[in-house]
C-alpha cells in the first residue's frame, strides 16, 4: 500500500504506538482520524501534525460504544470521503498470577477494550475499507499466539482478536487486507502504565515495571509497522525473533514457555 494520500484510522492515538503512527503516517502525506478517548492528547497530536503541513482530525471516542465507532467512522467519511486503513491500537493489559487476583472483574474491561471494542471499529468501517480495497492493521502482541503468565485476561482477548482477524481475512479476501503486527515490550508506551494489578487497579508512575535491554523504541516499532503496511505484508514480528514462536511452539514447546517464564521473571520489579 502507497500510504500517501490514504485515509487511516489510529484508535488509542492519544499516546505511545498510536501516537507515534499518527505523526510519521502524516509525513508520508496520509491523513490521520486520531482517535481515543482524551480530547486534548488527541487536539495536541492533530495541531503539531496540521502545523507541520500533515491533515490531521481528533475525533474523541470509547471505542467499548458501538454507537460512538458508528460516529467515529462518520466523521471520517464527512471529512474525508473514504476510509484506506484502520488501526486496531487502543488496549488495556494487566500484570498478575491468576490465582492471586482478588477480584476478576476487570477481566471485562480488557475483552470489552481489547476484543470487542476492536470489533465495533472493524465492524463500522469494514463498508467503506471493501470500497477502497483497504487494510486493517492490528498491533497485536506475542500473547496473541501463545500464554503468558500474569498476562491471562490480556492473553485471552489478544488470542480472541486474532481469531476473529483470521477469520475477517479468509471472509473479505481479494476486498481488503489485513496486518497483524506482533508486538514484544515496546519502550515509551503507556500499556505498562494502564496494566491492571490483582488488586484490580490501575499501575501508576511509581510501580510501573522497567523494560529490559531487549524492548524496542517506540520510533523504530513505529517505523517497522509502517514498512510493512507499505510491503503488504501478512504479520511482521517486532523485534524478528518473535517470528520462531510459531514454530517453537509446535516442536519445543517446553524450552519456549521456559523462555518466556525466564523473561517475565526477568521483568518482575
């Protein structure tokens, strides 16, 4: 895909992944719809786009209200006329073993942000990315493909997106495509930040985990992805080491849940 001159649509642009998407999209001449639920992040990234000779609208949205995508897509299309991509971004995630949650409530809140509310977007706009043979980029996440400890509400609703993209793909081909972006831990992100803990609340600044030596910066995360929505590709593993998890996962198994424990272990405060 040629990203200049298309229309995308950035769910959870208010910061970090799509944020950043926003504002190198825009300088490769695509117009933006950055869309979340704080107006004022959204007015802020849409200005210094607009300033810097980028289009960019903010349209404030909760993506868990079908109603509020059904007028997120509306705006798009009153301000641009059609729709060339939408980006599946906004997530909540958590940090804690299962059996020490104390209340699993907020487990809804992840499906309804991560599953469902993905579901609305794609839903409302599906229409009109058949009518310009569009794409759906989804930045999913290595929990979409294999468990995770003190991840399992995140992990289900990231195994439940991928299913149903899978499925979208095999129902609309040859009328739109779809990138799935495989996310390991990406430095300058707020996921960490709004992770929910077993006592069901929200991390904030002083009990945030730091990343490893591993995780990528936001800006070449950011880079990749647009790389590859210009490639047309399938799914792009970020960083590459990701791409064995498919195949570890059928033939060893146990060395890579050893591996992926080791690494949580290694992320623990």
């Amino acid at each position: 895909m040629i990203t200049k001159g298309k229309v995308f649509i950035i769910t959870g642009a208010s910061s970090g992944i799509g944020g950043e998407l926003a504002n190198q999209l825009a300088k490769k001449g695509a117009m933006i719809v950055c869309a979340a639920r704080t107006l004022k992040k959204l007015e802020a990234i849409c200005t210094e786009i607009n300033k810097n000779g980028g289009s960019a609208i903010p349209v404030q949205v909760d993506i868990t209200d079908k109603a509020q995508c059904d007028k997120m897509v509306e705006k798009t299309i009153q301000s641009y006329n059609k729709i060339d991509g939408l980006v599946l971004n906004a997530g909540i995630s958590m940090w804690a073993k299962f059996d020490e949650i104390k209340d699993i409530s907020f487990f809804k809140t992840i499906m309804n942000t991560n599953y469902l509310g993905s579901i609305y977007c794609v839903h409302s706009a599906l229409p009109y990315l058949k009518e310009s043979k569009g794409k759906i980029i989804s930045c999913s996440t290595a929990q979409a493909i294999m468990g995770f400890p003190n991840h399992s509400g995140y992990v289900a609703s990231k195994h439940a997106l991928h299913g149903f993209l899978s499925t979208i793909r095999m129902e609309n081909k040859n009328e739109i495509t779809i990138l799935e972006a495989v996310l390991s831990w990406i430095k300058g992100t707020n996921l960490r930040r709004n992770s929910f803990g077993a006592e069901g609340e929200k991390k904030q600044d002083g009990s945030v985990r730091k990343h490893t030596n591993e995780s990528v910066s936001l800006h070449q995360c950011v880079k990749i992805i647009i790389q590859s929505i210009e490639k047309d590709l399938k799914t792009v593993y970020i960083p590459k080491k990701l791409s064995l998890i498919p195949f570890l996962k059928v033939f060893f198994n146990g060395f890579l849940e050893r591996k992926v424990s080791k690494a949580i272990s290694k992320n623990k405060k």
